[in-house]
C-alpha cells in the first residue's frame, strides 16, 4: 500500500480542470473523499489495479503540470509574503497614532483573509 501525499489535494484544486473527468473523479475520491482503492473501483466499476494506475498516472501528471506552471508554488510564495507584511504591520502598531492604527489593522486585517 502507498501513503498519501496530501499536497495532491492543492495540485488537484490548481490544475483539476485540466484533467479528464473520470480521471478527475478518481482522484477526488481518494484524495478528497478518503476512499480506499477497493472502494473507489466498487463505484467506478473498474479494478482495484486500474483505480491504482489512474491516481499514480494522474500523481505523475499533476507534478508536471505543478514543474511546468508553478501555480501551487506561486500561491505558496504569496501567501508566505502576505503573512510576512502582516507581521511587519503588527510591530508597526505601537508606535502609531490610534487613527493609524484603526488603518494598519484594516490592512492586516485584509492579508490575513487572503487565503493562497
């Protein structure tokens, strides 16, 4: 048996779409609904070996598409920049007038709602 690699779950989220639908399907259900293979080929109808082949096929397609378009690492990067300019945002509170402030928290307010 394979262990999960969770970050197939972002990689199938940023670039799903461009998967086939069955393939998509598959990989859903064992990546977002927790099936096991057994179960998965029980609902698609096809071998617990052809459901195996489809998520490594689909794994082996998603790492290309992540390596050639960087969509999931970019999200990543954006999302560490944001949570940085939040933190430099809370260090500059102290020191500001209380009108400022009220501004600045309404900045760091915004960074931490966005979700990469």
């Amino acid at each position: 048996m394979f262990e999960k690699d969770m970050r197939f779950a972002l990689l199938l989220d940023a670039y799903g779409e461009l998967l086939s639908e069955h393939r998509r399907e598959i990989f859903d259900l064992y990546y977002s609904e927790d099936l096991s293979l057994s179960e998965i080929a029980e609902n698609t109808g096809i071998s617990r070996q052809g459901v195996r082949e489809s998520i490594k096929k689909t794994e082996a397609e998603l790492l290309r598409l992540e390596e050639c378009l960087g969509l999931v690492a970019r999200q990543s990067a954006l999302g560490r920049a944001a949570e940085a300019q939040a933190d430099a945002l809370r260090k500059l509170l102290p020191g500001l007038p209380p009108d400022a402030q009220d501004a600045v928290r309404g900045a760091i307010s915004y960074l931490q709602s966005i979700h990469f």
